[in-house]
C-alpha cells in the first residue's frame, strides 16, 4: 500500500510535467481550428498513453525510493529485520508490483499509445480539411488550389464570408476561365477535401488560348462552385509515422529500415524499465538515511534523468549503425538492472 500510493502520486506529478508541452500543442490546435467538445475530448485522452509509457516506469522508481526510505527513516525496517523478516523477502511484493507496471506499459507501448498517435492525426487532418478557409488570406493570390489562382480582397473574422473575389484557372486543356464575384459564402466539405463557394452577383469570362476569336461572357446572380483544395482530401492522407505504425507493420518493414527495428525493441525496452528501476529503487530506498520523501524525489530525478540520457545516446548510436539495436536499446535497462542486483 505504501508503494502504490506514492507511486501515483509520482506517477500524477510526472504525468503533468510531460502533459505540459502537448497540452500547449493542442490549445494552439483547438485554437486554430475550433472543434467539438467531444472531439477535444479525444484529442486530450489521445495525448496519455504515449506520456504514460514514459512515466509509468518513472512512478515505480518513486514508489518504491520513497516508500522504503520512509519506512528506513522510521526504523521499521530495521524492526522488520529484527522479527525475521529479511530484506530479500521485500522483493516479493515489489516485485509484484513490478510486473503489473510493466504490463500495463506493455498495452500502452505495444496497442494504446500508436492507436492513439494515428487517432490524434487523423482527427487533426480532419479539423485542418474542415477549416481550409481559415488558411486563405485576403489580398493575397493563392495558388494552392488545382489549375487555379484565387484572389480575395477581404475575408470575415470567422472565414466562411468572403468579399471581392478573383478566380482565374483552366479546364487543363485549351479554355481559361475568369471568375469575379461580389461575395461568396464558404462551407468546406471535410470528407471530400474541398470548399464549397456559394457566389453571389458576378461574371464568367472563357476564351480559348488555341482560338483566340472565341471569347464568351456569362452574368449570373447566383452560383455554386466547387474548389479542389491540394493535399485535404482523404487519398492524400500521409502514412502513419513510425510511432503510429502497429507492431505487426513494424514487423513486416524491419528488413528496409533500421529505425522500424529501433521502434520495436522501444516498446519492448521501456515497459521493462519498471523492473529494471524497482531493483535499482530496492537498495537505494532501504538504506539508513533520514530525508523522507524530499531525498527519494531528489534520487529520483537524478535516475531519471541518467536512465534517459543513456537510453537516448543507446538509441542515437543504434539508429546510426554504431551498436547493435539491442545494445543501444537496452544497455540502459541492463545497467539499471545490474546496479540493482
């Protein structure tokens, strides 16, 4: 109980200080493209797993450092000693609490943490596709639609009106054409990946390049137009970084690059951190000293950051080539470990 309690009190404070930078990542998405609340919803929840993995491992480390050192600076371990109970047979319980921590992190590295990386991707296209027109700037000519050149001279707050319009493209063959307009409203169509524009009081020009004696001039009250906006619609969706990928497409790309063989030893490699740490945690925290819980957070930041400073140099060496993957990957767990035992 001593052990668990601290270990989510770690496990809380750490979460927040990984959870600090992505929470600025996603109010400046929320911001640029309004959302609903249930799909903010999403995008915070999205946001977990992946911190998870990384501080899962870092509330063991705490639990344990502070519990024992808190029982060591109450003597009770040393009146635990005294009624025959050893330290050794305090590996059982942190031990058990050790490999529940570490599969946990195993569903958060190997399942939860890429499903919620392609989640938060996609639903970030979708919001990006849905407010197109919030990226179109007035008196500026656009031509980051299809065959086509746009000109707005003014544009309302909220982007769905816009005013003095200039659109001149081609039919890809011999026509141009010309379109001016009043006004336009705009609705963007998310799933197709275009802007729908409703216009208003304006004029067709078309002339041929090929003919230059054919010229035509149309005037209409009322118009619908669609426009084709490059890399929204749903075909130009990217493929999933490599830490969105799932294992099993992992699996099939080890052979063509190295970082996919990186990546999975990863998600193997962190959630055995939690054991590798509760080993090292066990002596540190059962030594004779006072400090309470000040000292194991102190012990911990310093463990913390020399795991992940060795973890990020294994890994760098490994994607170069200079070590084996499996060294670089798990020399980390593998001294923490040894350090421990």
């Amino acid at each position: 109980r001593q052990i668990f309690s601290h270990s989510m009190l770690g496990l809380g404070i750490f979460t927040f200080v990984f959870f600090v930078p992505q929470l600025v990542r996603l109010m400046d998405l929320v911001v640029r493209h309004p959302a609903s609340w249930s799909t903010m919803g999403v995008l915070f929840l999205c946001t977990f797993p992946g911190i998870l993995s990384f501080t899962l491992p870092i509330g063991v480390l705490v639990g344990v450092l502070i519990a024992l050192g808190r029982m060591s600076a109450d003597s009770e371990l040393i009146a635990m000693s005294a009624l025959g109970v050893g330290r050794r047979r305090l590996l059982v319980p942190i031990g058990i609490f050790a490999v529940g921590a570490t599969l946990t992190a195993l569903v958060m590295t190997l399942w939860l943490a890429p499903l919620s990386v392609r989640t938060f991707r996609s639903i970030e296209d979708q919001l990006r596709a849905g407010q197109a027109s919030n990226q179109v700037a007035p008196r500026v000519f656009d031509e980051r639609f299809p065959r086509m050149v746009l000109y707005v001279n003014d544009i309302d707050s909220a982007a769905t009106r816009w005013k003095g319009i200039f659109l001149a493209g081609t039919d890809g063959k011999d026509i141009s054409r010309l379109t001016l307009a009043e006004e336009a409203i705009v609705i963007a169509d998310r799933n197709e990946g275009k802007l729908e524009l409703h216009l208003r009081n304006g004029s067709v020009h078309e002339f041929s390049t090929t003919d230059p004696g054919h010229y035509s001039l149309s005037a209409f009250g009322e118009r619908d137009l669609p426009v084709q906006v490059r890399g929204l619609g749903a075909e130009s969706v990217s493929e999933p970084s490599i830490p969105g990928r799932t294992l099993s497409t992992l699996l099939r790309e080890r052979f063509k690059e190295r970082d996919a063989i990186v990546e999975i030893q990863r998600r193997f490699s962190f959630p055995f951190a939690c054991i590798a740490f509760a080993l090292l945690a066990m002596p540190l925290g059962a030594r004779p000293r006072r400090g309470g819980r000040a000292a194991g957070f102190l012990i911990t930041l310093l463990l913390v950051t020399g795991y992940y400073l060795m973890f990020t140099i294994g890994a760098g060496l490994a994607r170069q080539g200079a070590v084996p993957i499996w060294a670089g990957v798990w020399s980390a767990n593998i001294i923490a470990a040894g350090l421990g035992i």
